[in-house]
C-alpha cells in the first residue's frame, strides 16, 4: 500500500529489516551505544556546526510525547506559555497547557493564515509572564508553513524561550534551529525521517536544559531534565521501543546518507508533481502556493465527490490519502508525500486518483 498521509510513512526495505536485529536488553552497553548513536546522528542532521551546543532527548512515544514533554518541562513556577494556533496541532498545544493552567490567551489565527510577529512582539509586552512561546513549524492540518525564523527573532528580542513543533517538518523542511536560537524543537522518527512510529525526540538548547532542571516538575515521564541526566550515561531512564529504534538508526542512516537538503528537494519536487497534475485536472489547492509546505497539500474535493468514496476508490487500487481535520472535514483531503516513494509511486497515485475523478463525473 502506498501512504499518502502524513505518518505513519512508507519505509525502504533496508529501515524496515532492521526491526530483525537481535533481541536486546536495554542495560546493555550494546543499546546504550544504539542510543547513543541515534542522539549523534539527529544532532548532525539538524543542527550541523552546532552539535555541541544542543542535546538530543530521545522518547517512547509518538510525535505528541515529545510536544507535551517540551511543554511542560520548560515552564518556571508562576510563568506562562503563549501558543500560537493557527491549526489542530497548535490547537493541542494550547490544551496541553491548558490542562496545567499555564496558558495566557493564545494568538489564534484563522487556519489559512500566519501568525504576524508584531502582534506577538505586542502580545509579549502585555503579558510579562510568558516565560515559552510555542508554535507548530509545519502546520500539518492544511499543510501551512509557518514563519519561523519571524517569530523567532521576535521571540528571541523579547528574551522569551522559543519552543516549536516540528513533528511533520523536520527532514521535509529546512529549519535553521540553532541559527535562529529555538530553545526547543520536537520530532518524531515516523515522518519525514522515514523511520517507524514509536519514538520521538526534542532537540534542546544544553543551556535551556540546565535550567530545566529547576523548574517544577509537571510529568513524571515526560520531564526531559530526567532523561537529560540518563543521557549522561548514554541510557534512557524507561525501556526504549528497542526494534523501532534499530530502525530509527537505520533510517538516520539513510537520512545522511540521502543529505538533508536532498530529502527536501526530492520532497519539494513530488510535491509540485502532484499540484501541477491536480491544476491539470481542475482541482484546486486549498493554500496559496506561497503557504504550503513540500510534503502536504490539501485540496478542495471535487464538486460531488465525497471524501470517502474518494479514499475508498483509491484504497482499492493501492493509495491511502488523508482526510480534513476539524471544520475542513467534509470539504478538503489532503495527499502527502512523506516517505521513501519513488517518482513512480507519485504518478502511479495521479493516475489513480485521474480514473476515480473520471469515473465519478461519468456517473454524475
Ligand atoms: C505538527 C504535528 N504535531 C504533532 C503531531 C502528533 O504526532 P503523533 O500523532 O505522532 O503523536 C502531528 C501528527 O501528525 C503533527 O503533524
């Protein structure tokens, strides 16, 4: 089956064989050393030069435990957290904090737009007590990119900690986390890095880190200082997803190997394979041009088509697509071309999804 939703992705035989290694206890130095490995090569792909200023804190779970655990790890007592919401997954930000009564009105936005630093810049001078600023860096409902390296200046001029989410953009987008100061940026193997689902980490400034470590504990799991101590000794402090993480190394591997700037150009390209085609065949984005991502696009469903007849006529023939979230749920779907397709994937889902349209508008 070919996926075309963003994550769990397609992986390549190579990523998917490694979950075959040998069984391991994980107080072995031989997965102290896998974990270690992993740690080290995610600081190469992302923060390349400034390896040694940040740290890698890997987690079971998926790409929302490392979201929650940067949240509530990195919040002094008496301070708050603004989020930026211009989306489900800001959205989810802001109940996080929500649940521990640590928001300040979020900045929400409407969902085809992008926060404006200069309402932040405002926004932080009224409230003295927000301590994070957090945003999503691709906003995965609609496949908005958003202005990062805008908000982080401003986030970083007003001597805030800049906490972003990029579970869907990282390995898909370029994001300059250390040249733009960001304290704290979330990931996951099971997107754009092309591993399995099941592990994620948050790549954090080692300074921020150490501060961490007096703030108030919010999660007895996902409190990163206690990890950040278990990474002195190359460990986890819980049992790690051992075989998702053979893959994780594996895929990492491939990652390098690929070079990031590559993985985001081959992105890129099939991306703008799949919106020349739907152009042709009269289906239209749902973002400007300027606005969407290398790895999403969300479109408008053809007059009269319903979602699930689409998706379940292209199940049939082998690709999965996405729905809309939220209040795009009957309107929009979404293709995604995260993961190890090839070119021939891309044309084989377009000509795919060309019999379905004609097929439909036949019968109407
Ligand atoms: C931007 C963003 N943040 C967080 C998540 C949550 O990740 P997960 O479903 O792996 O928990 C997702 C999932 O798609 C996402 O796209």
């Amino acid at each position: 089956m070919i996926l075309l939703n963003p994550g769990p992705v397609n992986v390549s035989e190579r990523v998917r064989k490694a979950l075959n290694r040998p069984d391991l206890c994980h107080r072995e130095p031989e997965c102290a050393e896998l974990l270690q490995g992993i740690r080290q090569k995610l600081l190469k792909a992302f923060l390349p030069g400034a390896e040694s200023e940040y740290t890698a804190v890997l987690l079971t779970g998926s790409g929302t435990a490392a979201v929650e655990a940067a949240v509530l790890s990195s919040v002094p007592h008496g301070k708050r957290v603004l989020v930026l919401n211009n989306g489900i997954y800001g959205e989810r930000i802001t109940s996080m904090v929500g649940v521990h009564r640590l928001a300040v009105p979020e900045l929400k936005m409407d969902w085809t737009k992008r926060p404006d630093p200069e309402q932040l810049r405002l926004a932080l001078r009224q409230h003295p007590e927000v301590h994070v600023v957090a945003m999503v860096h691709h906003e995965t409902t609609t496949g908005l990119i958003n202005p990062v390296k805008d908000i982080a200046d401003v986030v970083d001029s007003q001597n805030r900690a800049f906490l972003v989410d990029s579970v869907s953009g990282l390995g898909g987008e370029p994001l300059d986390i250390a040249g733009s100061h960001m304290y704290m940026v979330a990931g996951t193997a099971g997107k754009c890095i092309q591993g399995f689902p099941g592990m994620s980490f948050v790549l954090v400034r080692k300074g921020f880190m150490e501060r961490m470590k007096s703030y108030p504990k919010r999660s007895w799991y996902l409190h990163l200082p206690h990890y950040y101590e278990s990474d002195q000794v190359a460990s986890m402090p819980f049992t790690p997803a051992v075989q998702v993480a053979y893959a994780f190394n594996e895929a990492l591997d491939e990652l390098l190997e690929e070079g990031v700037a590559n993985r985001i150009q081959r992105y890129k390209k099939a991306s703008a394979r799949i919106r020349q085609r739907m152009k042709e065949l009269g289906v239209k984005p749902f973002l400007p041009a300027d606005h969407q991502s290398n790895t999403i696009t969300c479109f408008h469903l053809p007059n009269g088509l319903a979602y699930q007849t689409l998706h379940d006529r292209l199940k049939e023939q082998g690709y999965v697509i996405y729905a809309g979230q939220g209040q795009l749920e009957s309107t929009v779907f979404r293709v995604a071309n995260m993961g190890a397709l090839s070119p021939q994937d891309i044309e084989g889902f377009l000509a795919a999804f060309q019999k379905v349209l004609e097929a439909t508008t036949v019968r109407a």
